[in-house]
C-alpha cells in the first residue's frame, strides 16, 4: 500500500442548519490519483474544498472533525491557511485564467508567495510549470499574449500551470474536464498521468468512465455521506453497495 | 433490480437476455430430438434435426451484434458489465452445446445397423439427464438465481458417472461381439457429446454465479471419475 497522504476523520460540515456533510472518513493515497463521484449536490464538492479550506471564505459554512495532510490537522488554530493553500493547488471547473498574459498567470502564485529569487528564477519556473503542464511547446512564442485567448483545453491547462508553479503536494481537481472536448480531455487525462508521479491529485468528476481511467481509488457520495470507497477496478466491476451500483450503472442519481 | 433512468438501455438489455433465453430453448430442443431420433434410430428425423442447428448458430450471431451494440453505446458498468460479457460467453457455450446435440443426430445412422438396445437406451436416458441439466442452468438464468445454477452445477458428478458406467458396457459389448464394433463406437461418441454438453452447463452456472455475485465460482466436483480402474 502506498503511504497516507489525506486523512478525513468524521468530518462534518454545514451551511448554516443544513448539514451537507455526514461522518466523512477516507483516506487519499500519496502521489495517487483519487477520485470523488457522486450526483449534484452529494457532497463531494464541498467535500474537496474542505481539503484546502476552501470553505472558510464562507461565512455560514462549519467544519467539525479533522482532516490531516501528513499528519498535521489543517483546522488546527495553528495553521495558516496562505501555506496551507500553497500546498494544496485547485484547478476548477471552468478554466479561469486571469486577465493577464499567459506568463503573468504562471507567475503570480511564485511571485506573491516570494518562491522565486530574482527575474531568472521567476522565468525558469514558469517555462519549468508551462512544461509540466504539457502547455509550453504550444505557447512559448507567445508568452506575452492574453491567457483568455486560449482555447478552453489550453485554458485549463494553463490553470494547471499556475497550481504547480507554487510547487504544491496536493492538486484538487473540480471536474476539470466537464468543459472541455473529449481531445482537450484526453490531454488533461495524459497530464494527470505525469503529474501523479509528483503530485497527489483528488478529482471530482460526473464521467464514470473518466474516474475509472485516472484513478487508483474511487469514492462515492451520495446525500452527504460516503457510501463507498474503494480500489476504483472494485468500484466499477463490483462495488459492495446497492446505492453504488444503482448510480453507476444509470439507475438512479 | 430497479430499472435505468435510460429506458431504451432496458429494452437493449432485455432483448440480449431473451435472445438467450430463446438460443437456449432451441439448444434444450436439438439435444430432445436428438435423442428421440437416436432411441427410435430414426434416420429421417434426424435429417431434419440437422438443418436446426442453423437457427442456433445464427441466434449466437444475434446476441454477439447485440452485445457490441450495448459496449459501445451504453459502457456498461460493474452488474450490467457483468451480464453482458457474460451473454457473449454463454451465447458461445449454447452455441457449443448445440453442435453436440446435433452430431448426436449426425450418428443415428451409423448407429442403426447391428446394435443391441441396451446401450442405447442407457445413453438416451444419459442424454435426458443433461437435457434436464439444460432446463434447470435456463430457469437459474432466467430468475438470476445463483442457488438454482449451483444446484444445476452440481449435477454434472451424476453424468460423469453416468458416462463412466455406459463407457465400460460399450468396451464389454465390443469385446463379446465385434459384430457391435462400429456402432459402439459411434455411440461412445455419442455419449461424449452428451457429456460435453453437460460441462458447458457448468461453464453457464458459472457465468451466472459470475453475473449474480462478482465472483468466479470456486467449485470442485465431489463425484470425481476414476479412470485408471476402467
């Protein structure tokens, strides 16, 4: 087994009287893929912006319980959520580059979070991260144009430059695909596949067929809870839940 | 099982199931008439059972079509998966079945000149035994019920002796009268076939114990044959 690198431990979380989630405990595999699947409004969502306290920015949203990343307990007061974020790279739904040019989007994150030494280093992590992110051989002559010229899978790429170019260990994936073609997604799968051996990346995705090519483990949410979680070859052949097969298979969801 | 929120993926799932279902019966009927043909040795019955094996083989190319259709439109998933790599498998095993019962019919004329009864009746007997084996695997697949496949699984030892038995009266009646020589051989072919189809049976029970649990079945046979004292 591949060491821990995400451990929620009974978590519960609400927006104001409404609980959204119910006793999530589950564990993320270091420098494995894990994806989270579910129907609208399961949970899974909130459950990855409670990975890097996304939901702190929500005034009515309360999070009991604990969630590790290598053993320390991210909503312990000693925390800070700026280094915490650091780590914890996030790529959503819709690619949202800023409003800047395809270099100035690579860069803000090394530049504000003072990772970078001087103009040189600053030039050699955005090249480093646009290559990374299979991005750069498509943009290099063009490193001062606007990112929103893009097309969307370049776009969504390019957010994945950005997550990487603060060196996280963690990327969380918002259905990063869901926008896109089934070649940009195709890309985006190849990419997850080179970045799992650096990063561990947690994928929310509605694509049963997406979860089953990308991951090592997969989740199911359903109503808030964690019905399943399992090796992603059990999920999909043979999952022990009745809730889980129903979803899976088209029967209810 | 509750339905799909898709309801034409019901209906092309369906549609494998009964194919099936149908293909079976037909196989059920080859091996029946094969051995009424065999027992009364009627030479032009069994012509005519000959020309049904196409119908067979031509279901076995319906449920292929059909399931290819489901993989590439539907990606079906953990249970439907299951049911649908399995329909391909147990098409093949039917269609397997139905070349056996047919070479049965293939024989009766050999089998007409210069034979005793007694060992003919004993394998027409053999033969219903696995004709029932059939009817019983049909009903397990049509309830998807792993107890009614293991409990057909299971009665495949019963042939195995079955075939064991007739085995060693066809080597006496050879032995007592040459004369008998090349009809017995055609019957011990014959009983071969039978014990063929009773072993695809179990290869059925296993692909609906597959369907049904995720599992494979491990299962071992607690009649086992013992040949060296033949």
């Amino acid at each position: 087994m591949k060491s821990i690198k995400i451990k929620a431990d009974n978590l519960n979380v609400y927006y104001g009287e409404k609980q959204a989630l119910f006793d999530v405990s589950m564990y993320m595999e270091e420098k494995q893929v894990t994806a989270l699947i579910g129907p609208s409004g399961c949970g899974k969502s909130t459950f990855i912006r409670c990975l890097n306290r996304m939901n702190d920015v929500i005034d009515i949203c309360k999070v009991q319980g604990k969630i590790e990343i290598d053993g320390n307990n991210i909503y312990a007061p000693s925390m800070q959520v700026e280094q915490l974020r650091e780590r914890v790279g996030m790529v959503f739904q819709k690619p949202n580059p800023f409003p800047k040019s395809i270099f100035e989007n690579v860069a803000y994150g090394p530049r504000i979070h003072g990772i970078a030494e001087n103009k040189s280093d600053l030039e050699e992590i955005v090249v480093n991260s646009l290559k990374k992110a299979a991005l750069f051989d498509e943009v290099k002559d063009r490193l001062n144009d606007a990112g929103t010229g893009l097309s969307g899978g370049q776009q969504q790429r390019l957010c994945i430059a950005r997550a990487i170019s603060v060196n996280p260990d963690i990327i969380l994936m918002d259905e990063p695909c869901s926008a896109l073609d089934p070649i940009a997604t195709a890309r985006i799968e190849e990419l997850m596949g080179e970045l799992k051996t650096e990063y561990t990346i947690i994928i929310v995705t509605h694509s049963m067929q997406q979860a089953a090519r990308v991951s090592s483990r997969t989740g199911f949410f359903h109503l808030g809870k964690l019905v399943e979680v399992d090796k992603t070859e059990t999920i999909f052949s043979n999952p022990s839940d009745q809730r889980t097969q129903d979803y899976i298979t088209g029967r209810f969801g | 099982m509750s339905e799909h929120i898709v309801s034409s993926y019901d209906e092309q799932l369906d549609l494998i199931n009964s194919t099936l279902i149908k293909m079976g019966g037909l196989v059920e009927t080859q091996l029946h008439n094969s051995l009424v043909a065999l027992g009364d040795k009627d030479t032009a019955f069994a012509e005519e059972i000959l020309r049904d094996d196409n119908k067979i083989d031509a279901l076995e190319k319906e449920i292929d079509a059909l399931t290819y259709k489901v993989i590439a439109m539907r990606q079906p998933l953990a249970n439907d998966l299951r049911t649908v790599l399995s329909a391909l498998s147990i098409a093949n095993d039917l269609e397997r079945m139905g070349d056996h019962a047919t070479n049965i019919a293939k024989r009766v004329a050999n089998v007409k000149i210069n034979m005793p009864d007694t060992p003919v009746s004993e394998i027409v007997n053999m033969g219903e035994n696995v004709q029932r084996m059939i009817k019983n695997v049909l009903d397990a697949f049509v309830q998807k019920s792993d107890t009614l496949a293991i409990n057909a699984w299971d009665l495949d030892g019963d042939i195995d002796e079955l075939y064991l038995s007739i085995y060693r009266d066809l080597l006496k009646t050879m032995a007592e009268d040459p004369d008998t020589i090349t009809g017995c051989s055609h019957l011990l072919s014959i009983a071969k076939n039978i014990e063929r189809i009773g072993d695809y049976v179990q290869n059925i029970a296993e692909d609906i114990h597959f369907i049904t649990t995720g599992q494979a079945l491990e299962r071992k046979s607690e009649k086992r044959i013992k040949w060296e004292k033949v």
